[in-house]
C-alpha cells in the first residue's frame, strides 16, 4: 500500500490555458474524493466519485472544471481557461468501500500546487 | 450552515503537553478528525472519534468530544519538534449514499520551541 498519489506536484501555467491532474488513490478504495486548499485556509469539498460515477459536485466547481474517473481507479481534474484565483494546491483523497467498516477514514495524496500567472 | 472553527496559533515548549481546540456547528456530524500537515505536504489521518464517544487516545494522542457544547479538542502529550505543523480539524457531512463531505476549519498552527 503506496498511499494516494498525485501528479504533477508542482504547476505554473499562464492564465487561460488549461491544465490536467491525476490522482491514483490507494488500491482497492472505491471512494475518491477532490478537495481545493487556498493559501491559510483547510480544504474545501469539491467532488466525490464512488467507482466511475460521479454523484457529488460543489458550486466550488465551476463550469471550467471537470473531474473523471472513466475506469473507477485513477481520476483526473482538469481546468480550462485558468484564472489567477484558480492558484491552490488541489488535493485528492481516497476511502475503502462500506464493506470493509472503515470508509469514514479518508487518507489524502500530497497534493499539486498550481499557480496561475 | 456547515461551520469548523479553530483558534490560528498555538506555542509551547518541547515536553509540555499541547490542546489545540475547535468547535463545529454541524450536529448531524458522525465523525470528527484530526489531520496534521507539515509544510509543502497533503493532510495525515491522525485520529477520529465517533460522534457517539467523549474521549479516544491513542497512543500520545487523546481526543476530548463534548457534544452538547459541539467542542473538540486534541491534546497532545510529550510535545516534540516533530509535531510542530498545522493541525485541522473536521467534521463529516453525510450525504446521502453513504459518503461523508469532510467540512474543514482554518488550521491551528502548532509551534514547539526548546
């Protein structure tokens, strides 16, 4: 068990062009969930998948983002059109399923750091 | 409304015993956590208590729930170097479907000094 990993860690980008993230939560959790934390503040919700699908979004989560996760394991975040208040660091988490009695327990990846200029 | 709040700094001497404090709105909450980050690093899972508890510990770790007054505390024994970070605290909001939207305070930042 490696722990939730993401990629890249690190990301400058010019405001208006888009930009990809992933995350590979830890094998076998079929919980993932996106998590956005600006400069002094803790992270805020931003999407839940349980398997492939999709069932929670935040109104954090503008029409410039989309998150994936096409065969229930690794999920991607993309932003288009990247503005400067889109500069935090993106954080993703993951939680084994019901069955196993511990999906209260969500375990966070190190994050990617974006800044937009 | 979902609300974690948390106290922004907290010094002590290495050895002594640390209290980093929190209160939360939410009393639908089934668990709450403790999470530590270090500088540059994503959030460890340090402990949780069940909202049908008043006190966990763990090792140097005790975690106080008082329900009625919705206050959560993390005291920490022994402080050392290492455990200077920011310390969040959080509370779950269930949704239904069974999956829990973790609501996170500001952070205490927790400085050890020799």
């Amino acid at each position: 068990d490696t722990g939730v990993s993401q990629d890249p860690r690190h990301k400058i980008t010019k405001r208006g062009q888009n930009v990809t993230f992933r995350c590979d939560p830890i094998s076998e959790h079929n919980r993932l969930y996106w998590y956005r934390q600006t400069l002094g503040q803790g992270p805020e919700f931003l999407t839940y998948f349980q398997n492939e699908a999709q069932l929670e979004k935040s109104r954090l989560l503008s029409d410039r983002f989309s998150a994936e996760r096409p065969k229930g394991s690794f999920s991607t975040l993309e932003i288009q059109r990247t503005e400067q208040g889109d500069s935090a660091m993106y954080l993703c988490a993951s939680s084994p399923s019901v069955l196993s009695g511990r999906t209260y327990e969500q375990y966070f990846g190190p994050g990617t750091r974006l800044t937009v200029t | 409304g979902e609300d974690v709040e948390q106290s922004l700094f907290l010094s002590v001497r290495e050895g002594d015993s640390s209290v980093i404090n929190c209160t939360y709105t939410d009393s639908s909450s089934t668990y709450l956590y403790w999470y530590k980050q270090e500088p540059g690093a994503g959030l460890q899972l340090l402990t949780y208590i069940f909202s049908n508890m008043d006190m966990k510990q763990d090792q140097r770790l005790t975690v106080l729930l008082n329900k009625k007054d919705k206050h959560l505390s993390l005291r920490i024994a022994d402080t050392q170097t290492g455990d200077s970070a920011i310390y969040f605290c959080a509370e779950s909001y269930s949704i239904s479907g069974g999956y829990n939207k973790l609501i996170f305070g500001a952070g205490t930042r927790l400085a050890v000094h020799p």
